[in-house]
C-alpha cells in the first residue's frame, strides 16, 4: 500500500512540474498553432502553487525530490514578478492619472445601477483619462463638468437594447478616435483615442478581448469527483467552447497590435484582455511596451474577482516615452472585476 501511495505521489509531482514547464512556453506559443498549450497559461498560479506545496511537502519529509520542484519553480523566476510586486510609489502632483475599468454593465442584470458610484469613484479620484469597459450608455452617464471630453464607441450589432460598448471620457481634447474592427462577430471590441495633453499626444488603445466565458457554474462542475457520462460530455463542451474563445483572443490580439504599429504617438494599451501574463496575448502586447503594475504595482496582481481574487486580466501597458509613477488596483465600485489605475510622466 504504501508503494501504491508512493507511485501516485511520484506521478503527481511529476504532473506538476511538467504543468509548470508547459505554462512557462505558453506566452512564446500562439494558441492557433497549439491552442492547449493556452490552458496552461491560463492556469500557470495553479501549477506555481502545486509546486510549492510540493517543495514544501518533500522537504518536510527530508526527500532529495525537493530539488526537482524547487529546480523548475527557480527557472521561472522571471514569470513571479508578472504576478506579484513590491515597489514603492513615486507618484507628484501634475503626473498624468489614468484608469481602466471593467463595469460588468454596472450590474444591471444583478438587480442594480452602479452608475452614480463609478461617476463619483472617477471624480474623487480625478483622473485624467478613463475607460469604461462594458458599459451600457442607456443605463448611466459621467458628468461633463469633470470630463469635458467623452466618446462612446457602440457595439455593432443588430441588437443593442441598452446601447453596450466602452466610453472613454477625458479632462483633455480627443482629437482623434478610431474603432478597431475585428475580423468576425463578437461582443468584444477595441478603439483607439489620440488625446492631446499639455501640447502632446498620446495614443489610448482602449481593448476589450474575447472572454473565455468561464462561469461559477463551470468551476463548480468541473471540481467534482464523479466521473461519470455526464461530467465527460461537459468537460468536452467546456474544453471545445474555450478554445473558440482562446482562437478568437489571438485573432484579436493580432488585430490591436496591426491597428497600432505605425502609431505617430506614444501608444498606452488599457484594458480588459481577458488573458493572463503567462500568455501569448500578453506577451505579443507587452513586446517593446512596460507593464504599469510591474513598475510601480504591490502585492498581489489579480483584477479579475471571481470566483475567487487570482487572475491579474486587465492591464495598463505603455511605451517607453513615458514612465510610471504609480500603479493600484481598486475594489471600490461593485464589479467582478477591479479598476486598475496608474499614473505617468514624460520620460526625460
């Protein structure tokens, strides 16, 4: 009995620790080559944690196997800090304040209005620019006399009760804005917004990628033990619906950086790229770019809430004319997910 635990133990880790590698290739592999790999990515703090717990399981035991899990955990040290930091903020008035937000169409399908709260969050914290992620323009509005300058990009679609899309509202001049179209149908989108500011321009991607359209009701299904008919013939639609989605994100993600490449402004991406820093779509993205939460972000990165605070999704990337003063992320507007905000002055 005790061989029999030993060898499930031994397989186990071993699973661990090749989930680990596979996480570490997954940004360096585009899913429309080898979609599974994605998977991996996407789950990288689960095999990061694994093995953890079993570098720490063998070393209490005193078992030389340790070495392994502790071997693979030190070859991604360079992936750790795309999920936790700790710096210290720099931030001085005048610097440029920026924000993204995800208002999971402020909650008008869990029975309430988050509007006026994300209107006063946005006031009190003055920002110079905001992004407000699935927003239904129907359903609320941000005062003019804080953000003078505003632009709504609606979704295209023939449906569109409540008008959804993403607004962007400013303190300075748009001078510019374009949609950026994605090859196929999709309720996500992106746009971009050249906003003048202190005599300079800054080109604001404002991005919305596919979603793997993972609900609480998956995550809850899918942790059973019983493995019976039913649960395979789940498993199998979930795994065929999430690489639609991982297929389409990478579609996407091409699409941004073609729409930008030749930008005649410093180029600052904010938004929700329903990805995590262990992938292509972040890699691809964040390429040339800085990351606002590894320069100047604390603790740990997750903006996406539920079911549970673990995956970081939604970014502020930006070129190298600029340089960032300050990163957080804030819960203080109902959501699932949190606002991201970060601030900015010109790089001398």
């Amino acid at each position: 009995m005790r061989n029999v635990i030993k060898k499930i133990v031994d397989i186990l880790n071993g699973i661990a620790i090749l989930g680990l590698l596979m996480a570490y290739l997954a940004p360096y592999v585009d899913p429309q080559d080898f979609w599974p790999i994605a998977f991996f990515g996407l789950s990288y703090k689960l095999w990061f944690l694994g093995n953890i717990f079993l570098f720490i399981f063998w070393l209490s035991l005193k078992r030389i196997r340790w070495i392994y899990n502790a071997a693979f955990l030190l070859l991604g040290t360079p992936f750790i800090g795309r999920n936790i930091q700790f710096n210290a903020s720099s931030y001085q008035s005048g610097d440029l304040k920026i924000a993204s937000f995800n208002t999971n169409v402020q909650q008008v399908y869990n029975g309430g209005n988050t509007s006026k709260e994300i209107d006063s969050l946005l006031n009190v914290n003055e920002y110079d620019v905001a992004l407000l992620i699935e927003w239904f323009d129907k359903k609320g509005s941000i005062n003019r006399k804080h953000y003078p300058h505003q632009q709504f990009v609606n979704l295209n679609a023939l449906s569109n009760r409540y008008n959804y899309g993403i607004r962007l509202v400013s303190k300075h001049k748009i001078i510019n804005w374009e949609r950026i179209k994605y090859a196929h149908k999709t309720t996500n989108m992106a746009a971009y917004f050249d906003i003048e500011i202190n005599g300079e321009i800054i080109r604001f991607v404002g991005t919305h990628l596919e979603s793997n359209m993972i609900s609480s009701n998956d995550y809850h299904t899918l942790v059973k033990l019983d493995v019976d008919e039913a649960y395979k013939t789940y498993a199998l639609k979930f795994f065929k619906r999430l690489k639609s989605h991982i297929l389409l994100r990478s579609s996407q993600t091409k699409t941004v950086l073609e729409a930008i490449k030749n930008s005649p402004y410093p180029v600052v991406i904010m938004g929700d790229l329903n990805d995590t820093p262990q992938s292509f779509t972040y890699e691809l993205l964040q390429k040339g770019r800085k990351d606002a939460f590894i320069e100047k972000g604390n603790g740990w990165g997750a903006t996406y809430l539920k079911p549970f605070p673990l995956l970081r999704i939604d970014y502020i990337l930006y070129d190298e004319e600029l340089t960032c003063t300050d990163y957080k992320r804030i819960q203080a507007a109902q959501s699932d997910h949190a606002l991201v905000e970060a601030s900015f002055r010109w790089t001398k």
